[in-house]
C-alpha cells in the first residue's frame, strides 16, 4: 500500500463503497462512534476498514497490536507516517469507544473477491526487457533479506560484507517469512492486509503487486517456481497466482468435508512431494495440493482427530508433525497414507512451526521452543520419542542452526528474560551459552549466513539492532541500529531448505 499509485486507488475504491456493512449490523451505541469514523479515518483507512493509504483496521488485522496500542496510534498518531495525532480533535471517551468499536468483530465482514484481486494487480517493472544476472557484486545466494517491522521497510544485506545493499518500503506488516523463487533470483512477500508482491534481487527492484484478501496469513512458492499461494484468515480461503507476474489463476475457498469454512493458518511447499501443504484453522483437516506435472490444485484432504493447525515436517516431508490438544501435546501424520502414527506428549504450547532439526549419533533428531512455558522439547525423528526437556529462562518463539554450526540457538521471547538467547550444544543438548546483547531489549531471531561461519541476530526494539556474530568465536563482529528488525532471511539457505532453519 505504500506504492502511492495502487494506495490511492484502493482509497477511491473504498470511498465509493461507503454503504459499510458495518453500519447494518453494530448496535445503537456504536453508530456515534461510527459516525466519527466515517469523518475523520474514512479517507485513509476505507469506508469497510479495509485499509487504503493506512493499514485495515478489522479487529482480524488489529490483532497483531494490543488495544492500548492501538488507543496511542490514534491519540499521539505514528511518528514519519500519515497517521496524526487525534487528542485534540476527539475526546479521551471517544478514543477508548473508537478502540472498542475497531476490535469488535463485524457481523457481515467485507469481502474480497476474484474481482477485487485481479482490479488491484499491478506490473511495476517488464521482467523480460530486465537482465537476468545480478547487478551487484555480492554473492546473490548469500544476500539477507531483512524485514523492518518498525518502519514497514525492507533491506538486502550483502551477507559476506554485512552492508546494506538497498532499502526500501514495504506494505504495512510483512507477515510470515517472505518465500524466495528456486533460483533465489526473486522474493515475494506478503503483508497482513492481503499484498503480495514480488521483488527482483539481481535487480532490485519491484516486479509486481497484487491484493489477495483482507487478512493473510503466508504465502508459499512451489519448488518449481511457477506457482504462489497465499492462505487467508479473510476471507478464508487460498488463493493460487502465477509466479511470473502474479496474475490470479483461481481462489479456492476453505471448506472442510463437514461443511464448515475455515481459515487458512498457513501454506507450506513441499518440495519432494511436489506440493503445497494447507494448514486449517477450524477444521480437523490438512490439505495436500500437488503442483506436478498439469495440476488441477483439487485438494487432497487428510482428516485428523484435531485441529492441526501449527506444524512442522520430517526432512523428506513423508511425516507432519503437528501440535494437538486432544493428543495432549502432538501428533505424527504419515502424508503418504494420510494415518496418524501417534501422539507425543508435549508440554504447554509448543511451536512446531519454529523447530528444527539435526543429526545427533547419526539420527534425526528436532527440537521445537514452546510459547507457553520455558523449555525446549527434543525428539527422535525416528521412534518419536521424547528425549529431553531443555529449561530455558523463559517461553520462546524462534530457532535456528546450520548444519556447521554446533549451537542450536533459541530466544527467550517473552518475559523478563526476553533479552537473552541460549545456545544450545547439539550433541549433548545442554545450554552452553547465554547471551545477552542488549540488556533489557527483546533478542529475537537469528539466521545463519549460507556458510553458516556468521549469524546475525535482531534485537526487536524500536531502538533495536542487527548484531552479527561469528559463529564459532561468538565475538561480535558488527551491530547495524535498527527500528525493529523482525526476521532475516538468508536467499541460500532458503532455497536449499537447509537444515537449521524452518519453513
Ligand atoms: C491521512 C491518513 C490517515 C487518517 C486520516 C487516519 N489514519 Fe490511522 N493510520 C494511517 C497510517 C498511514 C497508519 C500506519 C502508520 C504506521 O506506519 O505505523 C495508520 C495507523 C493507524 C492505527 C494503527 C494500526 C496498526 O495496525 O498498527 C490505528 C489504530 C489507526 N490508524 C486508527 C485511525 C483512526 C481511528 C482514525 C480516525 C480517527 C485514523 N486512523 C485516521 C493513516 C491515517
């Protein structure tokens, strides 16, 4: 949305449609409230809240912001941005019933159709008349790509110098990792209000845009690089581009077998298997999409006891493992037969989607960080058991490794402890190592360079960093100030799917 061209006419768009549902459906005390949104926020956030020059303020899209937040956005408005400050124009009453009003969930939400996608698709450079090989000198497949949560922008990092190469602006709230072609030559992002957008690394530049929803969740490549797929929370759904241009193929609404809709949590590739894996949000169901060959992307459903929607795979993709409250903890799905294997007890609530795994005694083993409790649970890839516990000073949300690195980092995320990582010594499954880089601010992820000799770590604060280490010495070797920096994202490491770092 921060291309001013498709910005502008999305809030055109927005103001014509100025009958809002919401109007039908909020009851009395909401229409004064309602009334003031149409005068003052209308022109930049849409008539529907579906966003324009500003970010959507559906409660789907405010829920990555606590409502305080949200109460001091709209008093003191957002420092280098179009959002100003409204406590001289609104009362403190009328601020907290705004807040209130933007976080109830809408009773007829808008919508967003097939139309709507393919009228906000934009081709920003000709791809073809561009050259093909990289028009830098660093090593295009040891390039970062680092997301600035802080200020909605995006820079490449020359991974051997750990110098910027470019910055530039992205759409508001880059959500899930951006996903990179099988060449690395390219990377698509997707934001929390629904844009998709490729961009060109040899080039830098931006290739094409299009606005798949009103709330996303991820996108997916297919290793063949000729298909992207986004999955949706709204509306919920899948919706299937051409990797070229981004042009929309065909949106698959989420329905299970039972005939409930569902949201979609994520989308994954599968590369051995040629498919795109579906998580779903309020069905028992996985769905497998093959993109071999023709495809007719019909889904093949795989019906489980439970909701299954955080995951993470065996290295060959032949097992799912997936978080499960009824199997108190997890659940192996064997995706060939589409049968569960079993369950394995799991603690709090592990996030599956961050684990990684490694060789130990020359066996797979994964572990996974837990957003509940201070521990990181280890398992046998093989007899799925669990081998240990690992006490951390606090729940966790990210992890990374390389296969040369013998530390399996981990942040402590959340609690008063958010400034420390553990490294932990993969052979004896130990914490070796606690770091603290800045004292009192929240270290975050990490991600190794593609030979794995550096890593660089975020600290996640408005007065935050990009701290590179040396992998082996832990010396800190570089700190590059940063509004925020969430994750990093090394082209090498992605395309390969190397082990160590999730998917
Ligand atoms: C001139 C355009 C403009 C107007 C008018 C405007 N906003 Fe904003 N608003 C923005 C922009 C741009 C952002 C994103 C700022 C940033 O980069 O963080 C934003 C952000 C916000 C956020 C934070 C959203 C998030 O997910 O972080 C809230 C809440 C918000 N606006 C509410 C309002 C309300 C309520 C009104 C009317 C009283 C209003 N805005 C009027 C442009 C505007």
């Amino acid at each position: 949305m921060r291309i001013t061209l498709s910005l502008k006419s999305l809030a055109a768009l927005s103001l014509l449609g100025l009958a809002t549902s919401a109007a039908a459906s909020t009851d009395s005390d909401f229409s004064a409230t309602e009334h003031l949104y149409q005068q003052h926020c209308t022109v930049c956030h849409g008539a529907q809240r579906i966003g324009g020059t500003g970010p959507a303020l559906l409660p789907e899209s405010l829920g990555r912001i606590k409502k305080p937040e949200a109460s001091k956005a709209i008093s003191e408005g957002r420092p280098a941005s179009q959002m100003a400050a409204f406590q001289d124009i609104l009362s403190v009453e009328q601020i907290e019933n705004m807040v209130a009003y933007l976080y109830t969930p809408i009773d007829n939400p808008p919508t967003w159709q097939d139309s709507d996608t393919r009228a906000s698709h934009r081709l920003l450079a000709d791809q073809g008349a561009l050259p093909e090989t990289p028009q830098h000198n660093a090593d295009p497949l040891n390039l970062f790509v680092v997301v600035e949560a802080g200020t909605h922008h995006v820079t490449i990092l020359d991974g051997d110098k750990f110098e910027p190469l470019t910055r530039f602006q992205s759409h508001f709230a880059l959500h899930g990792g951006p996903k990179f072609s099988p060449d690395g030559r390219f990377v698509y992002f997707a934001s929390r209000d629904g844009w998709v957008t490729k961009y060109d690394l040899h080039n830098f530049t931006m290739i094409a845009e299009t606005r798949v929803g009103l709330n996303t969740r991820n996108l997916a490549v297919s290793n063949d690089g000729r298909w992207v797929l986004a999955g949706n929370y709204l509306p919920g759904n899948l919706v299937l581009l051409n990797a070229d241009d981004l042009t929309l193929i065909k949106s698959i609404a989420t329905v299970g077998q039972d005939g409930t809709p569902s949201r979609v949590s994520a989308v994954y590739t599968a590369p051995p298997r040629d498919s795109f894996v579906v998580a779903l949000k309020d069905s028992h169901e996985v769905w497998e999409l093959s993109y071999a060959g023709t495809p007719d992307f019909i889904p093949r459903r795989i019906i489980g006891q439970d909701y299954l929607d955080d995951f993470s795979f065996t290295p060959d993709y032949r097992y799912l493992l997936a978080t499960s409250r009824k199997a108190h903890g997890g659940q192996v799905i064997d995706l060939d037969t589409g049968e569960s294997i079993t369950d394995i007890p799991l603690p709090g609530m592990p996030h599956l989607g961050s684990g990684i795994y490694w060789q130990r005694d020359g066996q797979w083993i994964f572990a996974t960080p837990n957003i509940s409790q201070g521990l990181i649970s280890v398992l046998d890839l093989k007899t799925w058991q669990l081998i240990k516990e690992i006490p951390t000073e606090g729940p966790g949300f990210f992890m990374r490794s390389h296969e040369n690195s013998k530390y399996a980092w981990t942040d402590v995320f959340f609690g008063p402890n958010q400034e420390a990582v553990h490294l932990i010594d993969k052979q004896t499954l130990e914490i070796a190592h606690t770091l603290r880089p800045m004292p009192g601010k929240n270290a975050a992820h990490v991600e190794f360079t593609n030979d794995g000799s550096h890593l660089i770590l975020s600290v996640w604060d408005t007065e935050g960093a990009l701290i590179v280490y040396d992998a082996n010495t832990l010396e800190e070797v570089k700190r590059i100030p940063m509004n925020k920096p969430s994750g990093k994202y090394n082209v090498g490491n992605k395309i390969e799917f190397a082990e160590g770092t999730s998917h």
